[in-house]
C-alpha cells in the first residue's frame, strides 16, 4: 500500500491533531509533548463508536513522522 499522505512537522508541532483513513482503516494523530500518540479502528464509524484496535507512539520529529507513516500503512482491521 502507498504511503499515506500526513501533514509536516510544523503542523505537529503547532499542535494540531489529524484524523484519516486508509481503506477499511480509520486513524486518530494528536500531538503531545515531544511525540505523537496514533489510534487505529475498523470504518467506517467513528472512533467513539468502534472499539480502538491499534495504539502507538513515535517520537515527534521527521524520523518518527516517517515511523508513524509505515506504521499506519501496515495496519489492518
């Protein structure tokens, strides 16, 4: 599967969250101190109606944008 397209690290930084889809698969990004917690749940419903299957933390920098990205990418439902 492609990469998903995610927003720069300015956006991150700033301190904005980031909701997406990819396929069957909905993710959750929010930004914390210096890293980004991601959740994962089966669509199409939204996150408070669908049991979270996936969490995850990456550290908040290009590298772990790049982490975040293949992460989301290998999930599935």
């Amino acid at each position: 599967m492609q990469p998903l397209y995610l927003p720069t690290l300015s956006f991150w930084e700033n301190g904005n969250s980031w909701y997406g889809s990819q396929g069957p698969v909905r993710f959750f990004i929010q930004p914390q101190e210096d890293h980004l917690d991601a959740q994962v749940w089966p669509g199409p419903q939204a996150m408070t109606e669908e049991a979270v299957t996936g969490r995850a933390t990456f550290p908040l920098s290009q590298e772990g944008l790049e982490e975040l990205n293949r992460w989301l990418s290998q999930q599935k439902v």
